[in-house]
C-alpha cells in the first residue's frame, strides 16, 4: 500500500514537474526574436505567405492558447514537425520558400527516438567507467581515513574534478585516435565509437562519487552495529560488503539522480566534441537553427527522463533501507 501511494505522489510530482518546464521552455520560445512562420515557410518568403503560415498553424493566438493546443497534440503523441530538416535528413535552411520538399518536414518524435538510444548507450558506459574507476578509490579511502588510501583518492578526485571535460575530449581524441589510432572518435559507425566519449563523461563524474563513496564508508563504519559485527562471528570481508557498502548506496544512490540529471547536460558538449549523432548533438543543431519543435521536443523528454530517474531512485533507497520515507 505504501509502495502504490508513493508511485501515485511521485507521479503526480513528476507531471506537476513537466508541467512546469513545458510551459516554461513554451514560453521562452515565443518571446525570443524569431519569426517561426517565416523559418518554415523560409527567409526569402513574400509576407503573404509568411502571414498564410502564421495563421494555419495558430501563431498568431495568445500564448496561453497555443499552449493548451501543444499540449492536446503531445497527450496524443504529436510533438510537431521540424521547421528545417526533412525526413532525408538533409537541412534546407537555405532552399527557396517553394521548395516542396519543405511540406515533408521530419516528425520531432521520430528524431528524438531515432537518437535517444544512442544517448543513453553513451551515458550507461559513461556510468559504469565511474564506477570502475570510483569505487575502489572511494571503498578504499573509506575503509583508511586518514590514510595513503584517503590521500590517493582525494588526490585523484582534485585532479579529474580540474579536468575540463573539452579538453580532456580533445587530449585523447588527438592521441588515442589521431596519433595512435587505437580508438576512433569522431562520429558513430559502431559501439567502439562510444569508449572514448564515455570515458570523458566518466572522469567528469568521477570525483563526486569517490568524495560520497568514502565519507559514507567512513561514517558508517564508526556506527556501532560496525563494531560489534566481529563480535557477531563476521569476517571483516563480510562487514564491508554487506553492511558498510550497502548502507553507504544510499548517499551514493541520491548522488546519482543529481548527477544523471548533470550527466544528460553533460552528455550535448560531449556529443559536439565527438561528433556523436545522439541527442546532444541534435538539439545543438536546433539551437543553432532555431528548430523550435525539436528544442521542446527534447527539453520534455529529458524532463521525463529526469523525473523517471529520481523516482526509480528513491525507490531503490527505500528498498534498501525500508526506514526511510519520501
């Protein structure tokens, strides 16, 4: 009963939540300079026919208005159209306004279904790098505080977390794929395409996990049920394992919806450097363009993915220590 009332609270939050960053990111995109009928119709475009397009897709009502009718076509799957980029793929910014191929303009939700996969395959490697590389720094440094092991892992954190992601980007790119043509790194032909962009987003998150990994193992092990577990006839083998790493998840598992949040914003520059045809590199695009649908388009996915995320959180949490309650 619990379990149902809390998916049913958080899902109402989730909604409430998205509710408020569509509209936001709604709004935004209206009062910017920009005229979204002349984009479509084209830059060269008599104002007849600019004011024809206007009119046909409601541009010219209140905001508000345009807003509730965005909103009917998203509960119904439709997040409109691309303004630039047909369904070949190819961009038409510059193409006459009575270039036909401007009636066949590419459907948002298939742009960022066709590119999401490829996003959550590089955030997923960028995910389990940090944790090879974070956690036997940070089980280490908690199980020694104080020590050599504490010191290499502070050491190491300060270092990744001084690391601009670009340049680290750019830095191996030149030698992994340039100079010793071990990884390749621009574009997508396979999964190996994914190592080395991964790998940067993984340094990126790296130092976070370590610093929460160590003072949680740090503190849970002053905790008395530590103490008198050898008591208990456990191995100290054991201890950590089943009782210091799993009480310490649940920090770990919080720092985690915070950082896959800053992880999918992480994921667009990354995607740029490479040039990895995922989300990222998508929504740079539209930015560049002023592909307002596809912007929307994306900035409510990754909303819902935000909110998914921090929900499946919490709910790890609470089936690890069935004490807490959100």
């Amino acid at each position: 009963m619990y379990l149902l009332n809390f998916l049913i609270r958080r899902l109402l939050q989730g909604v409430l939540v998205l509710l408020i960053v569509t509209f936001a990111i709604f709004t935004l995109l209206r009062v910017v300079p920009g005229d979204p009928a002349r984009l479509i119709v084209g830059g060269m475009a008599p104002d007849e026919v600019v004011e024809q397009k206007a009119e046909e897709l409601g541009l010219n009502d209140p905001i508000p208005v345009q807003f509730v009718r965005y909103l009917g076509d998203i509960v119904r799957g439709d997040f409109g159209n691309s303004f630039l980029r047909p369904k070949s793929g190819a961009t038409v910014g510059a193409a006459a306004h009575d270039d036909p191929t401007r009636a066949d303009r590419a459907e948002v939700l298939d742009l960022i279904l066709e590119r999401i996969p490829l996003t959550l395959q590089l955030a997923a490697l960028a995910i389990a790098f940090a944790l090879i590389i974070s956690f036997p720094l940070g089980v280490a440094a908690g199980l020694n505080p104080g020590k050599w092991q504490d010191k290499l892992a502070f050491f190491a954190g300060s270092v990744f977390v001084s690391i601009p992601s670009f340049w680290l980007g750019v830095v191996l790119a030149l030698l992994l794929s340039v100079q010793w043509g071990i990884l390749p790194s621009i574009g997508y032909k396979g999964f190996e395409y994914t190592i080395l962009p991964a790998f940067v987003l993984a340094i990126e998150m790296s130092p976070f996990i370590i610093r929460t990994l160590s003072v949680s193992i740090a503190q849970v092990m002053q905790e008395e049920f530590i103490s008198v577990a050898p008591l208990r006839g456990l191995r100290r083998a054991r201890i950590v394992a089943a009782h210091a790493i799993r009480n310490a998840s649940i920090p770990l598992l919080n720092l985690f919806g915070i950082q896959l949040g800053i992880l999918l914003g992480g994921v667009l520059v990354i995607e740029l450097i490479f040039d990895y045809p995922g989300l990222g590199r998508l929504t740079i695009n539209a930015v560049l363009q002023r592909d307002f649908p596809i912007i929307q388009g994306v900035a409510i996915f990754i909303a819902g993915l935000f909110v998914f995320i921090n929900i499946a959180v919490d709910l790890a949490a609470s089936f690890i220590d069935p004490r807490l309650e959100y």
